[in-house]
C-alpha cells in the first residue's frame, strides 16, 4: 500500500515547465504532471487520495525537514520531554531544538515544533482532500455506500492528526474540509482545545466504518471507537469512553477480523507480528520496497544504539527515573509520590556507569575493585528489559547489551530496544535511512493503540468514577500477563558468543511480579489506586513517546483528577534524581519545568507571523 502511494505522489509532486513558452503561454497552460481535482474525479483518483493521507500518518515527508522531527511515535514530545528518556547522542547533536525540548527551554522558534505543526496541517489536508473529492465524481465509478466509508477513513484520520496537534499544543486550529484558499478562510483561529471537534469526527467514522476491512492496515469500528475513547480522556469525559473501551474489549476485531487478545509483551516490537491480535491500530510501515527507506518508521531513524549492526546514532535513550520504576517489591511496583519525589524505597538499580562491585561484593558508585560490570540481583518486573537495554542483559539477538559502550556521546547506561529489530529478520525488516544511516529505517509498525492501552484507559475511567475493584481488576490483566506466563520474559543465550544459537530457559535476571491481592484498590483508596493506574502505564508503555501525554492529562492544569503542579514536581523530581544518579546531565543541567507553561509546546512563531488570528500558549 505505501510503496503505491510513494509512486503516486512522486507522479503528482512534478510540475514540468518548459522554460521556452512565453509567460503568457505559461500562465495559460495547465501544469503537465500535476493532478487536478477534475482528473482525479474517479475511484482510482479517490483511492489514491486515500492512500497518500494514510500515508502520512507515519509523520514521513520529502517535501519539508526530516522525519525524526515530526514522526508518529512521539519520541521527542512524549518521551525526551518526560521522565521517560534523554535525547541521548551528545550534547551538540540536534541541538539546539532536540535538548531545548528535553530540558524545556524551548520558545515558539524551536524547528522541531515547526515542522510538527507543518506536518500535521498538511496531513489533514490530506484527509480534506478525500471529503472534497467525493461530490466530484460524477463518472459512475463510486457508489453511495464506497464514498460514504472513505469518508468516514478520511474522518479517522483527520481525528488522528488533529490529536496529534492537541495533544502538542492543545490550543491547535481545527481545519475541516470548508477550509481553503479559494474560499479565503484559511486564516483559522485557535481559540480554545478542540477536543469536541476531534470527537465528533471519531464519531462518524465509527458510525460508518466496518468491522473488516481489505487491507489490514486501514481503520475500522474498533479503531475509530478506541480513539474516540482516548479523546474523551483528554477532555475528562470517563463516563463517555468507559462504555466505549469496554465494547472494544469485549466485542473488537482488528480490520482483519482477528478477535483482540494479549499476547507475548515483546511481540508488539517485533515486525515479524504486525498486525497481531493486540493491534487495534498500528501505523504500517515497510522497508525495502523501492522507496529509498520513505516507507520505514522515519521517528526512530536515529534511536539506535551506536557502532553496533547500525553506524549511528545514539539518540531516545531510556532515563535512569524509567529503569527504576520497574523494581518490585513482593512482585509489585513502588508506588508513591510526595509532591513528584518518588517514594524513598525507589532507590537505584546498580547500572554500568561508574557502579562497580568492592571487594566486599557490594555495588559501589564511582569506585570498586575494577571488575567488569554484572547485571544486580534486584527484583524487576520482566518488562524492563524488553523496554531497556541494560548492560550484561540479552538484547534481543544482538549479543549482550553493552551499555554505556553502545551509547553515544553524553554517555549512559541504558540503551533503546522497543524499536530495534532482530539481527536475525535484518535482511527483510531494515533499510538503509538516506546515504547514512545503515539499517536505521526500520518495518516495526508503531502501535497508535494496542489492547493494553484500552485496558490501562479502562482503568483510568474507573478509577475515576469510584469503580475501584473494577480499575484493579483491568491493571491485573495487564500484570497477569506477564506474571502467568514466564515464557515472556527475557531468557539468558545458550551461547553469550554466538547469539544466534537461541535462548535457554534461564531468566535473564531477578524477575518478581504479580498482580495486585484482592481489594487491593478498594483498601488503600482512590489516590493509591489511581497511582497504581499511573504507574502500570509508565511500565506498561515506556519508550513509545506516550509519558508526557499522560503526565498532561493526569494534571489539573487541563481538569485532571492529580493534585496541582503534578506534572512539574514528577518532572523536576526527575531532573533532580537522575543528575545525582548520573552524576551529571549537561543537557538537563541547570534547567526545569515550569508549571503552568511547559504542560504545552508554543505555537510556532512563523505561524503566529503569517496568521494574526492565532495566539500563542501560556508563557511563550
């Protein structure tokens, strides 16, 4: 589908002109190579229409910046902006947007913030132009009912990007297909959020989708009814998306008809099961198909750990403040926030940068007797090392984790992998990136929602709505998981030389979780339940650019249920903590998070320029 689309706009972005015409003959000719509305008055017109807004979900483009600016996967926005991650590489690289978004020192020039903005009007002019076309087809080719369903997509993905646009700067334009340059109303003000307008386009699609569909990677009921839901949670509607997401939980099918179901947690990263039973929307990509690496997941391009069978780059690596979220106690997670200061039994998990072991045997920072670094005995949950790579751990089939020998630059210990693919699937599931980046475009699908998601969001609604019991028993799902099925987690190489040979049955490491005893929830009240709720997520879905969206939501700046200035104390506390831990940060050095300001990106200045009915966010 994405290579089709790749060769359908190189045809369309061509505008041939023969210098020799005079300027009369110039302005008087149509534009060989250019696709007009008329010429694509047809079903294969329409379908192509289609095909090229689906395409830009991924955040992909040639025409403007680079991708790992604008991806789908958030890993700027929603991880390196939170506690999630550090931008990685070292200091200098991508700066100064990169580390400005890290540290929260950006203002309305920053490019990344730029071309999020560019890419996601452009994206939805995408979808008008499917609505737009429909009355114009005159020609017999599509039906009433085939019109009405590309509508009700190209309202799916209209929804999306204009979420993605919400969720960045919340105060975003809502742009439907009445705007243009012809009716000269394309100045569109940003008065306020515009959650309602992104439901009510969920809303129809759902309306009108079917359950199935010919080709997997395009939206369906369950998709439309999902996000729907998740838009309902950014506007604190918990009684409008708790129905919704059970429906999808009780009754959904991906557009293959594949029944929901959890599976193996390390399948949703894995290309090799795209599109499996937990996908209730992934975004498609692929590599090797003709398109230079146009088609891979362009957000990741430079999350690769350095020198390794990628060259570059070092970037989106996993923060101290992540790693340890995953101990455990009694096979649980330590819970506990006292304005944002992690609960004092969190301490730091032994890592390779500069902890060694004394002769004593005991895990010593900057110090010990020299000997080489060996993963610790801690209790984890077996989640963490499918969302970090630590040093002495399996990594995939790659080898033993390095560490801080894989990093780049600001060195730390921890390094990417839920976007890494098997060395042994390399062949068919990487691609080069340009001329430079060696396998670093990539045909892991990115997973806009997983059933764990619909579950974790349950959970949040019914938290929310004094239905703790219930809340427990949907984050006891997702734990259970896990905890009755061993097989999950990550296992030791029969060979640590010679990857390849496959796995033992030998844990990798300490792995202890279990699900939450009964009434749980219920007995230590609401604030712990809903901390509990939290936390699951943070575990749940480290690594894929949603943490800063969380943190946002949860916060009462935007009518979250959290105590005030909730999103800055976990943010502050995490600059705090991981200075200490690491020593230094020279890119979260001296810096913190303004509450009340840094909860949203600025609207980017060239647009305020060129658009005097826009505002600007708080603060900028």
């Amino acid at each position: 589908m994405k290579s089709s689309y790749f060769k359908f706009i190189a045809l369309g972005s061509l505008v041939i002109l023969t210098l020799t015409y005079s300027c009369k003959k110039l302005l008087n000719k149509e534009p060989v190579g250019s696709l007009s509305a008329a010429v694509l008055a047809n079903k294969a017109g329409l379908d192509g229409l289609l095909i090229g807004a689906y395409h830009m979900l991924s955040g992909h483009t040639t025409t403007y910046g680079t991708g790992w600016e604008s991806g789908i996967d958030n890993w700027t926005y929603g991880g390196i902006a939170s506690d999630d991650a550090y931008k990685g590489s070292n200091t200098t690289d991508q700066a100064p947007n990169a580390p400005e978004i890290e540290n929260h020192s950006l203002d309305a020039s920053n490019e990344y913030v730029q071309e999020k903005w560019t890419i996601g009007y452009n994206s939805i002019q995408r979808a008008n132009d499917v609505i737009r076309e429909i009355p114009l087809i005159k020609d017999g080719s599509v039906s009433a009912a085939y019109g009405a369903e590309a509508i009700a997509e190209a309202r799916f993905l209209r929804g999306v990007f204009h979420m993605e646009l919400a969720k960045v700067f919340r105060n975003a334009p809502y742009v439907d297909e009445t705007v243009t340059y012809a009716a000269g109303n394309y100045n569109v003000a940003n008065p306020g959020p515009i959650w309602s307008n992104i439901e009510a386009d969920f809303t129809a699609a759902m309306n009108a989708l079917p359950t199935t569909q010919p080709n997997i990677g395009r939206a369906n009921k369950y998709a439309a009814e999902a996000m729907l839901a998740y838009a309902y949670m950014f506007d604190h509607n918990y009684t409008a998306a708790l129905p919704l997401l059970s429906d999808v939980i009780a009754t959904g099918v991906n557009s293959g008809g594949t029944r929901f179901a959890l599976g193996p947690y390390e399948n949703n990263f894995n290309a090799a099961f795209n599109n499996g039973p937990e996908a209730v929307f992934q975004v498609q990509m692929s590599v090797n198909d003709g398109s230079g690496g146009q088609n891979g997941n362009p957000g990741e391009e430079l999350n690769f750990a350095a020198g390794t069978y990628t060259n570059c780059c070092g970037f989106y690596q996993p923060s101290i403040t992540l790693g340890n979220a995953f101990q455990t106690v009694g096979g649980l997670p330590i819970l506990g926030y006292t304005g944002g200061i992690p609960n004092s039994n969190l301490v730091n998990i032994p890592n390779d940068h500069n902890y060694k072991l004394n002769a004593a045997g005991a895990y010593t920072l900057n110090g010990g007797n020299g000997a080489a670094f060996t993963p610790p005995n801690t209790a984890l949950d077996p989640r963490i090392d499918w969302t970090v790579g630590r040093a002495g751990i399996p990594y995939l089939d790659w080898g033993l984790c390095g560490g801080e020998a894989w990093s780049r630059g600001d060195v730390t210990p921890y390094n990417p992998i839920k976007n890494v693919f098997w060395h042994s699937a390399q062949a068919t599931t990487a691609d080069n990136g340009g001329t430079w980046a060696t396998n670093q475009d990539v045909s892991n699908n990115y997973n806009l929602v997983r059933l764990a998601d619909v579950y974790l969001w349950r959970a949040e609604c019914e938290v929310n709505t004094a239905a703790l019991d219930a809340a427990e028993a949907d984050v006891n799902v997702i734990r259970n998981r896990m905890a009755l099925n061993p097989s999950y987690w990550v296992k030791t190489y029969v060979n640590n030389a010679n990857p390849s040979a496959g796995f033992t049955n030998t844990n990798a490491a300490n792995y202890v979780i279990n699900p939450y005893p009964p009434g749980y929830f219920t007995a230590q009240g609401a604030a712990v339940a809903r901390n509990a709720v939290e936390v699951e997520r943070q575990l749940e879905t480290g690594m894929e650019g949603r943490r800063f969206f969380d943190l946002q939501r949860y916060d009462p700046i935007f009518g979250g249920p959290e105590a005030a200035g909730f999103m800055a104390g976990i943010e502050n506390a995490h600059i705090t903590q991981d200075i200490i831990w690491l020593g230094t940060n020279p890119v979260l050095q001296g810096h913190t998070f303004t509450a009340g300001k840094n909860e949203l990106y600025p609207i980017p200045q060239n647009e305020i320029s060129i658009n005097a009915k826009l505002k600007q966010n708080p603060g900028y």
